[in-house]
C-alpha cells in the first residue's frame, strides 16, 4: 500500500522484526472453569429477587451463593473489604436523564475516550460528513462533558480512517495523546496502521508507522500504556490484526520507534483472529502480567471464541505466555471482547463479550470472563441477559484508584445501561443491578460506545442512528452529570451513620460516628487494596455520638478508606489525602 500523506507529513513507516508465536495447534493455556449449574440456579434467583425489590430474600441467597463460590484469592493477595452488593446502586439517580449532543449530522463509524488528571476529557470518532466522502478521525476535548471543543481533525484524500484508539500518557515534565487508527488507500485498496501523536504542552504533531507491510492489511488497533512504573520513560502497548492473525508491538520512545514485534495469535486459513483488546495491567508479583491481549476465533465453520494471552515482561518478545483458550457451551458463540486489568495494587483483569446462545441469530447477551489472580485462572459469569431483542454492545472500563470496573451495554430497549463491579467482587453478585441511563432513541444500528473514567466517575459516549435522514448524533453522559432527572426510583439503601471532615485532608480528619446499641466498635483504615494500615480503634462504646481524629500526615496522596464495625452494622468510607 502506497505510504500516506497526511496534512502535509510525510513519514517513512517502520519494518520492524516479525516473531512467529504459537497457535491453534500449540499446547492450551489456562481453561477457563464453568460454572457449577447449582450455582447458575442460586444466581438465576437472586436475579429475580433483585428485580422484584425482595432484599432480604436476595441476602440470603447471596450469603448462600458465597458459602458454595467462595472468591478465589491469589496467594500474593491482599485482604480485602468485602462490599455489600447493594451499595452501587446510590449512583443511579446520578445519571442525567437528557444527553449531551457532542456532534451531529455526519455518520460515526467507532469511537475512543480517555482522560486527564487535570478532568480534561478527550474524544475521538471516526466521521463521515456526506456519503461517498471520507472518513476522518475528529478529536474533541471538553472540562466538563457539556461544552465540547475540536482539538484537532486529522484527514487527507482518497483515504478513510477507521477504529481509533485514543491513550492519554501524562509525565512529570508534559501530557501526550496518542490515536492509533486504521487508514484504508482507496486509490490502492489496502488498509494500515497508523499513530498520531500530540504534545498536549506544546503542540506538536506527529505521525509514526508501526508497522507497514504494503502486502499485509492491518486493522483494528488497540492501544494502551504503561505511564505508572516509570513515569518519565512511558512505554505504549499495540494490539492489531494483521491479515487473519494478532499481532503485539510495543515502543519505549513515545511512538517513535516500535519493537518485540511478536505474531501472540496466529491464524490460517481454517481460522481467522480479530478484534483485539490490548490492556496494561501492571502488578508488584512475578505470577502476575504486565500486558495482556484478548480477541475473538473465528473458524471456518462459524465456530466464535475469546482467546487471551499474557506477558509479564512489559511486553518483551520473550515473555508471553501460552495462549488462554476459553471454552464455551454447545452451540454458542462468543465475540466482542473488552479487556480491562487494574493496576499495581492487585491482579484482577475483566474481559465482557458477546454471547449469542443460538447459532444463526442476532440475540445475544453480555458476559464476563474474571480473574482474582492474574490471569492464571478464570471464571465465566453473565451480566446482562436481554432476551429476544439483540445486544451487540459492550465496553469496559477501569479506575485504578478505587479498584472499579464499569460496564456500557445495549439493553433490551432502546437504551445504553450500566453496571459496576469492585475488584474483589467480579462475580455476577458483585456488580450493580443494570440502570438505564441514556434517554432513548433509535440505536439500533450503533457500532460499540465508548467510556472511560475521571476522577473515579464513569462517563460514556455512543451514537445515535437516524435512519430516515440517513445522519448520526454523537452523543455523552456521565456519571458527575446531574442535569436531568432521576430515571428509575431506586429502593433507598442505608449510609453510614458518620461523618469525615475535611475530605480531602491533608493533616488532620475528624471523623464523627454514632452508636445506635452498646456494644464493640472497630475502626480501621485501609488502603486502596484493601490492606490495613492501622487499627485505630477497637473497644466497647454506650449509645451516644463519638469522634475521632485520623491523622494521615505520614500518608501519601492517594485514596483510602475508613472501616467501622459497630453493633448496627459494618460500614466503609473513603478518605481522600491531598499533598
């Protein structure tokens, strides 16, 4: 395929060194483990006890769900604090009920999110202004989700852009946003990957080539990385399919040069690989990973599965491990995933998909495959089962300074719904009940929505379709959003009976508690991982309001939370520690 000019920048694309990986016929990694039918049946009815609003009933099936399906906890692990599975559902009434319209009267083909420290959010959409015109890739940025503002509209003749996958990558010294993306030569059919770069300081561009084969197509990238370890020296992680295989490249100079180029799932003609989801997920542990890879199998026959692959040498050729087949049941078909890992505090990962449970039709519905122990086991569970009407959309996200993972789906009508999950807690009795939280309208024909998470609120972007105008509307939500109305009443869940001024703190916090009963108090702090890090109290207290002072002068920034157990209950608060 003919080298690409773009807004005038020319650049010589890299030929970079192939690895051949194991494939189809290489020994199985890990299988994941079913779930026992016992089990499936206890989950079947806690559903039903959620929808009717039977919280005690939903409680005993759910202290019976753990004593048969206790968690599995990697040896490495820290002690956690379990959470109650209710206590998500606060956030519903926080969706806005009217969407933000980020852009409209053009065709959208994918999208891609991410944000900044600083609560900048940046958005880039594959766009068609008129038929038969070009696609371009338009990236917004907006403080606040409700005014949107155009930072840059990369494009050039006779070529499309496809599959965006936008990273932000903040260093001590300046940010950087990088798009990775699919570009299509329509003068010399061909398709390649390209990354575009940007100094969010200082404002220059460029454009880099991981890799141009001008005999191979190159599609679909997945883009993630790794600016935590080493702050100062981020390296960026690229998954993308090359022709029917996945293809894993990395690069330690900011896009500029890409290595440890490595073939982690090979395809043929009786099979073919796709939709990759690469994802960081650095942990402090030598069985954990520091990069991981999931796509779908496809084989001749129509056969769908998830495939995953590890590496825990900051994707060095060398490092990847055997390949992770996932099994699924007769006559269904899995597809679409979205993989997510949180980071350095504990090695959980998250892959949702498709699964369409009738070979030949459109239904399908939302699944996970989980992980406790960083990749080496995993589970299989659903999320959201629509029944008749088809469900083609899933995406994923999560914060890594609470340990969540957040989830967008179709739902069975006309709407994006939600759920969340802590990452102890990846079962199916661990995530939310599903909200509603878009206002409607005819989605039918959306591609995948996109999210992602500031300052560890969720927000999401997707499309809507207008079929007789033949014109797309981008549209936003988010979680901080408060400008609409309350969708759905949710049954009121009691808080905790206290109080913890000033949050954030940098010094000194009170924190204020009340005892209904007599009888022994205990209060604990803890961090982000679920480790303790001091008892602050443990002793008999009468009925009456009490307080206490917490001092986090020795701790650093960061997110904690205070544990209290009392004869009324146990009870969990975050602590915020500013420096």
């Amino acid at each position: 395929m003919k080298r690409i000019f773009i807004l005038g920048i020319f650049l010589i694309g890299l030929i970079m060194n192939a690895g051949v990986a194991p494939d189809e016929n290489a020994d199985q990694g890990v299988i994941v483990t079913p779930v026992d039918p016992e089990i499936r049946a206890i989950i079947t009815q806690m559903d039903e006890a959620r929808e009717k609003g039977d919280l005690a009933l939903f409680k005993s099936l759910l202290e019976e769900y753990k004593r048969l399906n206790p968690p599995i906890i990697s040896k490495d692990g820290p002690e956690v604090i379990a959470l109650e599975f209710l206590e998500g559902n606060y956030k519903a009434g926080r969706w806005t009920g009217t969407d933000v319209i980020v852009d409209n009267a053009y065709v959208y083909q994918s999208f891609s999110m991410d944000t900044r420290k600083d609560s900048l959010i940046y958005l880039v959409a594959s766009r068609q202004q008129n038929p038969g015109d070009d696609y371009t890739i338009p990236i917004w940025y907006s403080d606040d989700g409700i005014n949107w503002h155009m930072l840059y509209g990369p494009g050039v003749g006779n070529y499309d852009f496809y599959n965006p996958s936008l990273k932000i990558v903040e260093t001590p010294d300046t940010d950087y946003l990088f798009v990775a993306f699919e570009a299509y030569d329509k003068t010399t059919p061909g398709h390649d990957i390209i990354v575009f770069y940007s100094n969010l300081v200082s404002g220059d561009v460029a454009y880099f080539y991981p890799a141009n084969d001008p005999n191979i197509d190159e599609k679909n990238p997945s883009l993630d990385a790794d600016d935590l370890q080493c702050p100062g020296i981020p390296v960026l992680y690229l998954a993308f399919e090359s022709e029917d295989s996945i293809v894993f490249m990395r690069s330690p100079n900011k896009g500029e040069n890409w290595i440890d180029r490595a073939v982690i799932g090979s395809g043929s003609n009786t099979w073919d690989y796709k939709d990759p989801s690469c994802a960081f997920g650095w942990y402090n542990s030598a069985d954990s990973f520091t990069v991981g890879v999931a796509w779908a199998y496809v084989t001749t026959n129509g056969d769908e599965r998830i495939r995953f692959r590890r590496n825990r040498t900051n994707g060095i050729y060398q490092g990847w491990l055997p390949i992770t087949y996932f099994s699924a049941p007769a006559n269904c078909l899995d597809s679409r995933p979205s993989l997510k890992m949180t980071h350095e505090g504990y090695p959980s990962g998250v892959i949702t998909f498709e699964r369409k449970d009738t070979v030949g039709t459109d239904d399908a519905d939302v699944y996970e495959f989980y992980t406790y122990d960083g990749g080496r086991n995993w589970t299989d569970d659903y999320l959201y089962m629509p029944g008749p009407t088809a469900n083609k959309l899933n995406c994923l996200s999560v914060d890594d300074s609470l340990g969540d993972y957040h989830v967008f789906f179709k739902g069975s009508g006309d709407d994006i719904r939600y759920k969340e999950a802590h990452y102890d807690s990846l079962d199916f009795s661990g995530w939310t009940t599903s909200i509603a939280i878009s206002d409607g309208g005819d989605i039918a024909n959306v591609v995948s929505p996109a999210s992602a998470v500031r300052d560890g609120e969720p927000c999401v972007c997707w499309k809507i379709n207008v079929p007789i105008v033949g014109n797309d509307t981008l549209k936003f939500d988010a979680l901080w959003l408060e400008t609409g109305v309350e969708e759905e009443p949710i049954e009121e869940v009691s808080t905790a009976p206290f109080s913890l001024t000033p949050n954030p703190s940098n010094g000194i916090a009170m924190l204020s508690y009340t005892v209904e009963r007599e009888g022994n108090v205990k209060i604990s702090l803890h961090d982000i991982t679920g480790r303790t890090i001091k008892n602050l109290l443990d002793e008999t207290k009468g009925t009456g309001r009490y307080s206490l002072e917490i001092n986090n002068k020795a701790l650093p920034s960061g997110i904690y939370f205070v544990h209290i157990k009392t004869s009324d209950g146990v009870y969990t608060k975050s602590m915020t520690v500013l420096r």
